[in-house]
C-alpha cells in the first residue's frame, strides 16, 4: 500500500533570529507561523488594534448594499471582509460586484463568499486598484478603515464613478509595546522588524521606546515602505510580492546577506 511522500518541511532560514510582528494580535498567526517554522523568534508586538465601527452611515451604506444600491464595493483589507461578515445576513447581501486588494483579502472574501472578487490589481496598492477600475458609472461603496486617506475615493470619481466613503472599522494605536518587544529592542537582540500597513509604522513609532542596535526594517509593499522612510527609518527590504509569503522571503534575504557580511 503506497503513501503519500512527506511535505518537504522548510528550511530553518532564520534560525536564531528575533523578529518582530507589529500586526494586530488577531492577523498575526500566520505569519508567526512561518517564522517559527523556520526557527525564528516571533514577538508579537500589535503597532495597531482594530475596532468595529457602529455608525449611522455604516448602517445605511450596508443596507443600501444589500437592496443592490451600489455597483462596486471596494474591500482594501480582510478587515473588511471580517465587517461584512459580522453585520450582513449572509454573502448574497453583497450585491455589487466586488474589488480587493492583495491575495489576503482576496482569500478571505472567496471563504466567506463562496465566490471570487471580480477585480483584483496584480500590485497590491490602493493607487493599482484605482489604476485597474474601469470607467463607468453608478455607485461605489468604499469600506475602508478610519484612517485611510482619500485617494482612492476621488481616483474613482475621476473614472465617472460616484464614491460613497464609509468608516468599516477603527484603528486605535498603543501607548506603549508589549514587555517582551520593549526588553527585547532596548536589549539590541531583535533581527528585524516588519510592518504590514502605513498605520502598523505609524503604531509603532508612536509607542517605540528606547532601542539598542540595528534590526532591520522590512515592508509588505511600497506604501508601508514610504510611511517607514517618512518617520525616519530605513527600510532594508519590500516584499515582492506583497504578501506575508513575501514578506517571509524579503526577511530570508535580508538577515542571510547581513550573517554573510
């Protein structure tokens, strides 16, 4: 009776090695789980907490989704996957086509949806998703959190679109970092730090104390690296692609290349 050949288990990359996840405590399991089985020390350090929004306009804006009032609905994160899952009745409210950005959120609308997103830029950026949007008319529902900024929203009105722009949930940052990520900076034994948002930078400069060493500073794509460099850091690597695969691989290059050097 044959067997199934064993999965080649990954190699330990970044053994040894102490890297810190800012996401919010509830979006970093997986990308703990790749560190870790490749022999890294995770510390879990959320630069940002996530809270649901109980808003009038959010209320009406999920309503008006449901009874097929909107064309489009724009989802920027799994955050808002997670929204529309706790406030509609079931995915056949989402009556709109549907525009992601990332694989992440993309996995995550396909899981709760049963179906796939009808548009999806290969860049995972706010500006590619404006860029990919076709022209047309009608109304778009932009989901999107307290803090995002409004490009999006005028990028598609400039294509004929007409944008309503609703707060999907909060975004609180800390006082302080957990113990284990303070001692561990203020000790100089941390390797790397990631940043998966803008707000995630913002989080965690906002709340950093004092910080020994050097550890190198590694971002889920282009706009996070921007927000990094605009608080004065420097950015070692961007992942390609801009997902937490990537950003695994860009810490792998980074951390090999300096225990080379």
């Amino acid at each position: 009776m044959s067997s199934k050949p064993a999965r080649p288990k990954p190699a330990r990359s970044l053994a040894g090695r102490t890297i810190v996840v800012t996401r919010p405590a509830d979006q970093s399991a997986a990308l703990v789980s790749l560190l870790t089985r490749r022999g890294a020390r995770a510390i879990v350090a959320p630069a940002i907490e996530l809270l649901p929004v109980r808003s009038a306009a959010l209320t009406t804006a999920l309503k008006q989704l449901a009874a097929g009032e909107f064309a489009w609905i724009t989802l920027t994160s799994r955050a808002t996957v997670e929204m529309l899952s706790a406030r509609l009745g079931s995915p056949r409210d989402v009556r709109a086509k549907v525009a992601v950005i990332g694989d992440g959120t993309g996995a995550a609308f396909r899981t709760w949806a049963g179906r796939a997103p009808d548009l999806q830029p290969s860049t995972f950026t706010t500006v590619a998703l404006a860029r990919a949007f076709p022209r047309g008319k009608g109304r778009v529902l932009c989901a999107r959190a307290d803090i995002a900024p409004e490009g999006l929203e005028t990028a598609l009105g400039a294509k004929g679109w007409e944008p309503t722009r609703v707060d999907a949930y909060q975004t609180r940052m800390p006082r302080a970092l957990p113990p284990d990520a303070r001692e561990a900076l203020r000790a100089g034994s941390v390797d790397a730090v990631t940043f998966t948002s803008a707000s995630t930078v913002r989080g965690f400069v906002g709340a950093l104390g004092p910080v020994a060493g050097s550890p190198k500073v590694v971002c889920i794509g282009p706009v996070t690296a921007k927000e990094a460099r605009d608080h004065g850091l420097t950015v070692h690597a961007v992942a390609r692609p801009h997902t937490v695969e990537g950003l695994v691989s860009a810490l792998e290059r980074v951390l090999a290349s300096r225990r080379a050097g």
